[in-house]
C-alpha cells in the first residue's frame, strides 16, 4: 500500500511559499504584530483543524497531512489579504514616497 502523503503536501508548496514571503516581507517593514498573529493562527489551525478531520471516519493518518495542507492555504490567504489591503505601509518604519523621490533623484 502506497502513501501519497508526500505528494499531497508537494501540492501546497505554492501557499507555502506565499506565507514565508509575505510574512518576511510585513515582519520586514514593521508590520511584526500581524506576523505575530499570523503564526498563532497558524498554530491554532493546525489544532483545530486536526481536532475535526480526526473525528471524521476513514480519515485516519491523512487528517495529519490535509489538516498541514488547510493551515498552510489559510495563513497564505491572510498573508495576501494583509499584504494587498496596503495596511502595513502604515507601520513601515521607512517613507516609501521620500525613498522613491531619493531613488528617481539618484537615477538622473
């Protein structure tokens, strides 16, 4: 009998690559309190997730890998929800509008 457990998780790599970018890219810019929360929801999705497909009949060891595979799309969901909603330019620690000027100054 043959586990695709490995090919199930391939799969989601994609939303993985997501979370660490955006993530690293808000925590980057100032923005660490939504990483913070971010990470927690991360936590409490793969607990809770896994606390529901566990009690679903036939599910058995594969509500270990679809509850990591759930996790990983909700938190690249929330990642690019923050990301594209602009919120963290708020927080970033640097002028966006005063480095872009210095950069338009610096290239002419």
């Amino acid at each position: 009998m043959k586990y695709y457990s490995r090919e199930l998780s391939a799969c989601f790599y994609v939303p993985l690559g997501f979370i660490h970018t955006t993530r690293g890219l808000l925590n980057g810019a100032g923005d660490v309190g939504f990483a913070f929360l971010n990470g927690l929801a991360e936590v409490v999705g793969r607990i809770g997730f896994a606390a529901i497909l566990v009690n679903i009949p036939g599910v058995g060891m594969w509500a270990v890998w679809t509850t990591t595979c759930l996790t990983w799309v909700l938190t690249a969901v929330m990642c690019l929800i923050r990301y594209k909603g602009g919120k963290w330019r708020k927080k970033c620690l640097v002028d966006i509008e005063a480095a872009e000027t210095e950069v338009i100054h610096a290239e002419q």
